[in-house]
C-alpha cells in the first residue's frame, strides 16, 4: 500500500564549491518585537550561510539588526519565523533546555566585557563549560585550552592579576575548551589597547588559519573587519552586503589608519563594490 504521507527528507547543509559544509544556515529569518502596541521588526527575511572555516565578521549601525542577528546565531534569542540550522541542527524550535545545551556545546563566546567571575582563577574560569556540560578530564582539556592562547603561565591568577589582554585571551580559552562549532565573538578588542587588541586578533587569525575554527566577529570597527575573510553588512534588518574581503590583514604587520579612512576603504571594497557613481 502507497503511503498518503511522504517523509519529509532529512536536512542537508548546505556545501559551497570547495566542499566546506556549512555550519551556520539561516533561511528566512524575521525577529519581531512587541513594544507596548508598536511592533519592531528587527530582522526582516535574512538568509545567511556560513561555512566550515570561514571567519566572518558582521557589520551594521545602530538599529541595522545586528545585535539581534547576534543573539539569534548564539541561540540566546528565536526567530519569529524562519529557520536556523546550526551544524546541522535545527535550533529554531528548540525548548530552552534544548538552547542552553546548544550554547555549551556548540559554540563559544567571546564578549566584550570578557565576562569573568572575579574571585575565580583562570584554570577554573575555563573548567566552567566542561563542569556544566558534564565533561571529563576538565583539567587538562582547560589547562591545554590556556596553553594554546599563551597563558600556561598564568593558570592560578585571578582576573584582577591579568592584564585586559590576557582577561581575553582567558575568555578565549574559555570558548575554545568544548571544542565548539563556532566561536561567536561580540566586539572581543573593544575594550583594550591598540597592542591588547593587536594580540587577541593574532590570536583569533592563528585559531582560524592554523586549525581551521569558524570564527564570527559582530563588529562595528571597519579595521577589526578587514582582518576577517568576508564582511556582511546589516541594514534596516536585512543583509544588503555579503563580501570577501580581497586582502585581509594580517594582525600586526599593518598600522592603523585614520577612522575615517578606514571606514570609507571598507565601504568601498565591502558596501558599493567600488562604483564610483555610489560616492556621487
């Protein structure tokens, strides 16, 4: 007897042309919120994929989405319609037991405020995720998480005996010890100096370079951005740019340039496409 009821065939992440699977997949995204009777309509149908060793940093102006796109790419908030698979996983429906487990396996965060508990040492700061998790050896998969961001030194100081720059590199180690899908990073140089900031992107090139981690920036700093692989820009809720940077820079062989300057060679090169009639 025929069945009356096809299966719906099992998902299938997207592959791009050199076979990287894709680890973020967003089809039709929209995120609406309720404020009293008005409602604000924070992304508005964002398709977006991101592949297995991509480093990708998204871009936009206050009220573009981005934060919100941020928050829906590290499970913390749902779309209101669409889909988000996540290395393979559907989590767009997920209970929020379901979204709390995601978030410990799957992807390791990196903030701007690092986010570090102040009378807990650096060695237990990254047990954390392996304690809630359940994972075994805690220790020495945190002690060679701490090693690997150049920190086999500092394994019993505490936050206020690091430097801003190592508190980083603690919370970076922090996201890599579950071994993750991705690390999202929310303005991770933001809150330190030029040689700080120089470091911790060092760092986050070599993860990305050397052992092929996908790494997304959520960034607002057009220098930060040239540093990545490719820029997508956000506006008014929807992706109106998505572009490989040409010659990405190499953390600490380029000096700075002016903000101005460097916010018109990124819109050149990542927003207009460099038409000339764009700038008229």
């Amino acid at each position: 007897m025929v069945s009356l009821f096809k299966k719906k065939p099992a998902y299938q992440p997207p592959v791009d042309e050199t076979g990287r699977k894709a680890v973020i997949d967003i089809r039709g995204v929209t995120k609406t919120y309720l404020m009293g009777d008005i409602e604000v309509n924070a992304l508005r149908g964002v398709d977006l994929q991101i592949y297995q060793g991509e480093f990708v940093a998204i871009m936009g102006p206050s009220g573009s989405g981005k934060s919100t796109l941020m928050n829906v790419l590290g499970a913390l908030d749902q779309p209101t319609t669409g889909e988000y698979f996540l290395d393979g996983v559907n989590v767009s429906k997920m209970t929020e037991s379901d979204l709390a487990r995601t978030r410990n396996q799957k992807i390791g965060f990196v903030f701007q405020s690092f986010n570090l508990l102040k009378r807990t040492p650096a060695l237990r700061q990254v047990e954390l995720p392996l304690i809630y998790g359940g994972a075994a050896n805690r220790t020495k998969r945190a002690k060679a998480a701490l090693e690997s961001v150049g920190l086999g030194s500092r394994l019993d100081h505490l936050p206020s005996e690091l430097s801003g720059g190592q508190q980083q590199r603690v919370a970076i180690a922090r996201a890599l010890v579950t071994e993750p899908a991705m690390i999202l990073a929310d303005e991770p140089t933001g809150n330190l100096d030029s040689r700080s900031g120089t470091e911790v992107m060092q760092i986050f090139q070599s993860l990305n370079r050397d052992k092929g981690i996908t790494v997304v920036f959520v960034t607002h700093d057009p220098w930060i951005a040239r540093h990545t692989n490719r820029v997508v820009i956000l506006r008014d809720g929807r992706v109106v740019s998505d572009r490989m940077v040409s010659q990405p820079l190499i953390a600490g062989k380029d000096e700075r340039p002016s903000e101005a300057d460097e916010m018109e060679s990124v819109l050149k090169d990542a927003y207009y496409g460099g038409k000339e009639e764009e700038y008229n």
